[in-house]
C-alpha cells in the first residue's frame, strides 16, 4: 500500500510540476505579447500621426496651389476685359478719349 501511495503522490508531483511549467511559460508569453502589442500600438500611433501631417500639408498645398490659380485667372480675366474693350473701342472708333454718348 506504501508503494502504491508513494506512486501516486509522485504522479501527482509530476502532474503539478508539469501544470507550474505550462503556467510560467504561459505567463512568460503573455507579457511578451503584450509588450509587443504595445510597442506596435505606439508604432501605430506615430505612423498615423504622420500621415495626419502629411494629409494636412497635402490639403494646404492644394488650398495654396488653388489661390494661385484663381488669382491667376482672375487676373487673365482682367486681361481678356481689357483686350475686349479696346478692340471695341477700336471698331466704333473711340480710341483716343472716351466719348459721351449723347442722346
């Protein structure tokens, strides 16, 4: 009967010995992972930082690039005006100094 409890016992020890080892080892991988996680997560972090920078400087050189633009044409439209209005003055014969139309 010794021999067998002594048997069992040391199953048992084993069995616990080899559950202590899964837990630690479980324990180990856990806090490696969430380590990582956390260092990924701050990557993560930072990568959409930058890309909310660059997406704001993107969007300003837009803005920018459309002022110029519009300052642009609007200065051409400025030109065209006074194209027009001399060859129309030009075709009725005003060139010189304007003329008042009297009615």
């Amino acid at each position: 009967m010794n021999t067998q409890l002594a048997f069992a016992f040391g199953m048992l020890a084993m069995v616990a010995i080899t559950m202590l080892v899964v837990i630690v080892v479980g324990i180990v991988k856990v806090i490696r992972h969430d380590k990582e996680f956390k260092n990924i997560q701050g990557e993560v972090g930072h990568i959409h930082r930058h890309i909310t920078d660059n997406e704001r400087a993107i969007y300003s050189e837009i803005s920018e690039t459309r002022n110029r633009f519009d300052q642009h044409i609007d200065e051409l439209k400025k030109e065209l005006q006074a194209y027009t209005d001399s060859r129309i003055d030009k075709t009725l014969g005003t060139t010189g100094s304007k003329q008042l139309i009297k009615s």
